[in-house]
C-alpha cells in the first residue's frame, strides 16, 4: 500500500515538502480514539501518539490530529511512530462547539465526498439537510445526500420527500437506499472510487454504520436499534478511516446532535436593527463595521449613540454566524436555472 493510494496527492506533496525533515514521513490518520491514534504509511499501519513538544504547543482541539489527517511520523519503535506535526488540510468537516465561546471540532479531514445520509422516516427535515450541505461545503467537500431506509415509507411519500427538497433549492446528487431492501446500495458502491476518502453524515439513527456493513459485506461495526421515539442511540463513538477492498476510504462518523448555531445574516439583521438602520449610511455597501473610513456604526459607538456593549455582542454573533453564512443557500435562490432545475428534477423524482 503506498501512500499515493491512500490519498496522498500532488497537493499534499507540494505542501509536505518543507515540513518533513530528515527521518519522517508522511502517514494518514487512521483511527482517533480518545487521544489514541493509528496511522498507516508505505510501511503499514502501527499505534502513534503526539510527540510532547505537538502536544504542548497545540493550543486548541483543531490543531490536534483528527481521522483523515496527514501527519509527520518519526518511527520511534517498530510498533510506535510519534506525530510530530499536521499536514495542511485539503478539506475538513467540522462543527462549532457546544457552548458561548466560538470554538471548532474538527470531525475528519481530506474527505473528498461526504454522503449526507438522511432518513425517510423521523429523521426528515430539510433544514437540518441544508446545514449539513452548508458544513460539507465550508470545508470544500463535495456533499451527496443519501435518502435512507425508503423501505419505511411509499413510494408516493417517498416522491413527496424528494420534491421537498428539491423544491428548497437543494441541488445535489440524492441516492435513495435501503439497507433492508438494498435498494441503491449499487449506485452508492459505485461512487466509492480507489484513492478518494469518503465520509458518512448525519444523525444518530438513520443507518450509516449500517451501511458501512453492507459496504464491507459483514457486521463489523456495531449498531443499534433506534428507540421507540425514533431517536437514535449513539453507537459510534470512535473515528475510523476504513480502506475497503477496493482501495477506497470510508469514514464513519457518530451521529451529530448539534451542528451548532444556525444563524442565516437575515436572522443577525434581525436581532440587531438598530446596527442594520446605522450600517445603511455606511460608505461601502459591504461595510463590516470593523475599521472601514466613512462606517456610520463606528461613528455611533464613538458618539455614544450605540451601546459598546451592545456593538460586541453583534460582532460575537456576526463572528459565529459567519461559519454558517448560508451564501450558498442564497446564492442557489438567485440561480436562473433554478427553476427550469426544479421541474425536470421533479420528473426524475416520480420515474
Ligand atoms: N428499516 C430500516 N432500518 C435500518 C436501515 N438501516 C439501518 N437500520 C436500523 O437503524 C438502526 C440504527 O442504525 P445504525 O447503522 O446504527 O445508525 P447510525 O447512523 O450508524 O447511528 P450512530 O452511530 O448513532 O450515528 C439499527 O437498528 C439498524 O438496524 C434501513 O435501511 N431500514
Ligand atoms: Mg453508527
Ligand atoms: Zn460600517
């Protein structure tokens, strides 16, 4: 297994260079268990763990390893390789952090398609959809969304779930499966290509460890029923880069109750009109009301007519929205073939 296969393109080449010295390697992050890694290069796969001096210097969670990385190895023993640094990201999925401050998790890095998978059945909901789009697409992925266990509903409901998210401009590739049925497990496997990383989404419950089994061809990973509320029990709980047979990857990821905040800048504008009324005489329409000449907000707040308080508070907020910042989702409203792109999707869905 050489690394090009595991993933390591040109890309990462032109960046490894300088930043492996004399007696490293590049090696991809395997597994992430709690602070334990596995990483696997040219020369296998062996247990690894943070050289002190990583460990110390790294002063927030998304400079840390996570499953997907690239990272400098030295070989200490023939079981042991230390980690001595994090290639740059190609790509990466992650999450804001429960909680006041703005802090990321990063979920997995180097994912070339991440399979946004989505039940029929109690998991549906088409906003919830759009911030799993908005995240794969902040980190450059490209998203594909799986419509899971359609062995639950009709076809006509099915139809119906399909034409609700098209109709909410959600543009796509979307395979409908069943792990029951197996239906569209061959369309799924197809897309599994050798050398790319693929990642499975979504939340608790809808099936993905599942598939990954069928993937596989046997239970290797366990899952569990969903409870009688349809809500799913948390049972993946490691983070896991699976090479298939093939030679592609597949990453199967714990379900993700929070996404975090979701603030659409309608919502920001909102709670903060009175900044939104000053920011209208501002002397650049895309003022950020930061530092720019002529920003009638800052002319406020050195006059006293805004509050500094209340001035931070809209710049902690605008600084956590912007992850979310749903220009995707608004640029895809003001798309001209939207339209036309509804309705023959709309035919697709009733074939
Ligand atoms: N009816 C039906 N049930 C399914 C299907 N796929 C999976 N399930 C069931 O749904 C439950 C949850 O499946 P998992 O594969 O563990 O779900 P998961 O997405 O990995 O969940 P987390 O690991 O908690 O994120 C299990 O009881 C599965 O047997 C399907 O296609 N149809
Ligand atoms: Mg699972
Ligand atoms: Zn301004």
């Amino acid at each position: 297994m050489n690394s090009e296969t595991l993933g390591f393109d040109e890309w990462f080449d032109e960046r490894s260079g300088a930043m492996l010295p004399e007696g490293q390697d590049a090696a991809r992050v395997m597994t992430v268990d709690r602070g334990a890694f596995t990483v696997r290069s040219e020369r296998g796969e062996t247990v690894a763990e943070l050289s002190g001096r990583f460990r110390f210097g790294a002063d927030s969670s998304p400079d840390l390893p996570c499953v997907g990385d690239w990272v400098c190895v030295e070989q200490a023993s023939p079981t042991l390789a230390i980690i001595h640094a994090v290639l740059p990201r190609k790509t990466f999925l992650r999450r804001k952090r429960p909680g006041k401050t703005v802090a990321y998790q990063v979920i997995a890095a180097n994912v070339d398609v991440a399979f946004i998978v989505q039940s029929c059945h109690y998991d549906f909901n088409v906003p919830r959809l759009d911030r799993y789009l908005v995240m794969a697409r902040e980190g450059h992925i490209e998203p594909i969304v799986l419509l899971s266990k359609t062995d639950l509903v009709s076809q006509e409901a099915l139809d119906d779930l399909v034409d609700r998210i098209r109709g909410a401009g959600i543009s796509a590739a979307l395979i409908p499966i069943s792990n029951t049925t197996g239906r569209g497990l061959d369309a799924f496997r197809d897309l599994l290509v050798p050398g790319k990383t693929f990642c499975l989404l979504g939340s608790s419950g809808v099936g993905k460890t599942t598939l990954l089994n069928r993937i596989i061809g046997h239970d290797a990973f366990s899952t569990q029923p969903v409870s009688a509320t349809g809500e799913g029990v948390h049972t993946t709980s490691r983070r896991q880069l699976h090479l298939l047979d093939n030679g592609a990857m597949l990453i199967d990821t714990p379900g993700m109750r929070e996404l975090g905040l979701l603030g659409t800048s309608d919502g920001l504008d909102d709670s903060f009109a009175d900044i939104d009324d000053l920011s209208r005489d501002c002397r650049f329409a895309d003022c950020t009301h930061s530092n720019e000449p002529g920003c009638n907000v800052l002319i406020a707040l050195s006059d006293g007519t805004l509050n500094k308080a209340r001035y931070e508070s809209y710049l902690k907020l605008r600084k956590e929205t912007d992850f979310h910042d749903l220009s995707y989702v608004q640029k895809r409203k003001k798309d001209k073939n939207f339209g036309r792109f509804i309705k023959s999707v709309k035919k697709q869905g009733r074939r």
